[in-house]
C-alpha cells in the first residue's frame, strides 16, 4: 500500500486510525523480515493475512522508547471552551514521503506547536525528521493532513489544513518538501483552484 491517510472526526476516531496505522505499517516492517509475497496493483500493494489460531485479537501497545514516536496532542480545557470545533481533534496521515517502501507518519497538533512527520526505520523504528523537511506548521490549530501525489511526479505531496489559517501546500521532490508560496490562501479564492487545474 503506497498511501494510507484519514482524516480525524473525534478523539476515539484518531485513535483507531493511529491504531490502523500502525497495523499497516506493520505490514512494511514485517515485509522486510519475513519475505511476505506482496502483490502490486496500480498504485497499491497488498498481501495475504494470515491470523493465528490461537491466542488473541487486538493490538499490543509499543512504548514511544521503542518506536521513537514522542507525540502528544493537547488542548485546554479553557481553550476548547471558547471553541468547541478544536473538540473534533486533528489529523493523522500516513504515506511513503521517501520512497523506501515504508509507511511514514505525519501527526497534526492543534495547540501551535509544530505537529510531526515521523519516517518509517523499520522495525517498529521512526525517526522524527520534522525539521529537515521543513513540514511542522507551527503557529497554527492544524486539523487534517493529507499524503497525496497532487503534482503527478510520482511522490508523496503534503497537505495540511488548518482551523482559520487555510491549506498548506508541501510539494515533495523525493528528497525535500517544499511550502508553497501561496498555500496559506489555498481554497479562499480562485487562484489556487486555477494552480491546481493547471498543474493537473
């Protein structure tokens, strides 16, 4: 699977795609040390599962020591008080940014503070690689992202919303994302829905 994303609509919603995110990166990292058949469709990869016969269902909590993944999103009880919208959370998206075959993760914080892309070692391993690719958005209540292919050259580009501050627009070259100059206004007026037919 290239791409993987969602957007939160509550607070136990975000949990369960943080939790569906993590069963398919599973996925990549139990693809590198078992040699599982993946199978390739236009854009996706898939694979059979195979369930145990015994023991049980659910999910197994890993600890940010292992994973590296050291994330909180709060909000006061004063803040969501003068804004009840901030209540219905933030965003999780997941996608391969670099290309290696790994599902990375971007988290959404909607206190201001930089939200985090976290990239897929392997292994149940991430490394927080927030400021070398430019993308923590602080200064604003971020309340969706998105990993899709917006320009067609065959990478993951990031879209982040944001409660009063508009779109931005992060394209990636594989290596580095790069913030668009006129993301902030991004679905406030027509030029950026003439941007995006023309890039289209």
């Amino acid at each position: 699977m290239k791409c993987f994303l969602n957007r939160k609509h509550s607070a136990a919603a975000a949990l369960l795609q943080f939790a569906f995110g993590f069963f398919f990166l599973a996925g990549g990292s139990l693809a590198e040390s078992s040699g599982l058949d993946w199978r390739t469709g236009p854009g996706y990869r898939w694979r059979e599962l195979s369930v145990p016969k015994i023991g049980k269902t659910g999910f197994t909590l890993v600890p940010p020591e292992t994973t590296g993944i050291f994330f909180t999103n709060s909000i006061t009880d004063q803040r969501s008080v003068t804004n009840q919208n901030l209540l219905n959370g933030s965003g999780v998206a997941l996608g391969d940014v670099d290309g290696d075959g790994r599902c990375d993760i971007y988290l959404c914080r909607l206190d201001g503070s930089n939200n985090k892309l976290f990239r897929n070692l392997g292994n149940w391993k991430f490394e927080d690689i927030t400021d070398t690719a430019g993308v923590g958005c602080g200064g604003q209540n971020s309340t969706g992202a998105v990993l899709a292919d917006i320009d067609g050259d065959g990478d993951l580009d990031l879209l982040v919303n944001s409660m009063g501050g508009g779109t931005r627009i992060f394209e990636n070259d594989g290596k580095i994302f790069e913030l668009q100059p006129f993301a902030r206004s991004w679905g406030q007026n027509s030029r950026s829905v003439s941007w995006m037919e023309n890039r289209l």
